[in-house]
C-alpha cells in the first residue's frame, strides 16, 4: 500500500502570479500550508498553518475550494503520494515569511521547474484556468 501525505494549501493568485513560498534550506517552492493536526477540519489546518507560515490571518467565510491533486511526495522514497487539498480564501494583514519560510516569491507558469510534482500539477491547472500566465 501506498503511503500518502495529507496536506493542505492555500492557492492565492494575484494579477496572473500565484503565491509560493521556499522553507530554509531548500530549493523548492510550494504553496503555503501543511499536514492537518488530528481532528482539524480543512479550514482549521489552513488557517492555523497559514497564520504560523505567513503571519497573516485568514478570512475563514472566505474559504473555498479549489481542488484536490495528487503526485509522487518530493524528496520522499517511491511510492509515498502527496493529497493536496487546496482551498482559495482572503487574508488581513501584511504578508510575511514566519516560522520555517525563507521566502516567499510570485510564480508563473515558467517556475514549473522549481516546484513540487503535485505544484506543477496545480499550475497546470491554474494555467488551463488562464489565473496564472
């Protein structure tokens, strides 16, 4: 049987650029949010991973979603699958890499080389949806 990840991320798309962010020490981005804590709802996870990464505070009535996609884990051994279940929302306040996140950066279709497989296949998505250029 295969092992799968359980995660959650926020997809927020801004004149054509989605967000992603880079933790310390590694060279891939992704989107913002992380593994539910037991008993979290969807929503719950994304509001509490979102406030320790990016210091900003989630409009919960404002939680959609967008999809959920699967790909090989990155950096894991074969067979370890990544479910990503992403959800849209609004925020207040200034975002700001917090915690474990070096940086933060606006991605384009043409930073599909620098993200993770189940990344790439949101961007695909994003892409077919003309939000991102």
């Amino acid at each position: 049987m295969n092992a799968i990840i359980d995660k959650i991320a926020w997809i927020y798309v801004v004149d054509g650029k989605v967000l992603g962010a880079r933790s310390k020490g590694k060279d891939t981005y992704y989107f913002p949010g992380g593994k539910r804590e037991p008993g979290e709802s969807d929503a719950e996870t994304l509001i509490r991973e979102i406030r320790e990464e990016l210091s900003v505070e989630i409009l919960q009535e404002t939680i959609a979603e967008f999809g959920t996609f699967e790909a090989p884990a990155h950096g894991k051994e074969e067979g370890v699958l990544v479910r990503m279940t992403c959800l849209t929302a609004d925020f207040t306040g200034e975002l700001a890499p917090a915690s474990e996140i070096e940086e933060l950066a606006w991605l384009t279709s043409e930073d599909q080389g620098r993200v993770s497989a189940v990344s790439g296949l949101i961007m695909d998505k994003l892409k077919e949806m003309k939000l991102i250029s």
